[in-house]
C-alpha cells in the first residue's frame, strides 16, 4: 500500500516562502512519476507541478512558473516543492500524487495518479 504524508504548510507573509515535503512509502518510489496538486476553498483541485520518475522532466502550471520549484530525492523517497515570492492567491491545500504507472514521464492531469496524500494547508497573507 503506497502512502504519502506531506508537510511544510502554514501561514506566511506575502513574498514570503514554503517548502512542501512529501515523504513515500509502500514501493520503490524512484520508479514512478509524482506531482502536486492544490485545491482552494470553492474552488477545483488544480495542478501545480509534475516531476518525471527519473527527475528528467518537470512541468509547472503557468500561475508558479518562475516562484515554484519541484525536487526529488530517490534516496530519501521525498518529494520537494520549493515556493517562493508567495501570493494570497497561493492560499489552498497542497497534495502530493504519486502515479501508478512505472516510468511515467509526469502529468498536469489528475486522474493519471493514483495515489494522494492528505494534503498540507498553505496560507499566504496579503
């Protein structure tokens, strides 16, 4: 059974930053694809970033392009998200996902993951 824990939310000024942990267990997690994910209040999950099994490949959605910043380390089966120059509208739950398909190269479509975590609050103050 995969599971993912993330941590590293709270509350930070605008301008501020964040880093997100995801910790992975259940299966060798260098062989697949990870993601996350975010979801404000009334709003639809939405994608953030995507990092290929092999850290070769990273998509970012256009609104964190430039602040965000994904990382993998296959040896602590941890995946990173770095957030920089945070804006209010950061404001939202942040989740990590893990594909199921083995050397996926990353998608910004949820239902290509099949596993999530419980997610991390992420407040950004004006």
């Amino acid at each position: 059974q995969v599971q993912l824990v993330e941590s590293g939310g709270g509350l930070v000024q605008a301008g501020g930053s964040l880093r997100l942990s995801c910790a992975a267990s259940g299966r060798t997690f260098r062989n697949y694809a990870m993601g996350w994910f975010r979801q404000a209040p009334g709003k639809e999950r939405e994608f953030v970033s995507a990092m290929s099994w092999s850290g070769g490949s990273t998509i970012y959605a256009d609104s964190v392009k430039g602040r965000f910043t994904i990382s993998r380390d296959n040896a602590k089966n941890t995946l990173c998200l770095q957030m920089n120059s945070l804006k209010p509208e950061d404001t939202a739950v942040y989740y990590c996902a893990a594909s199921g398909t083995r050397y996926y190269r990353g998608s910004p479509l949820a239902h290509e993951y099949d596993y999530w975590g419980q997610g991390t609050q992420v407040t950004v103050s004006s």
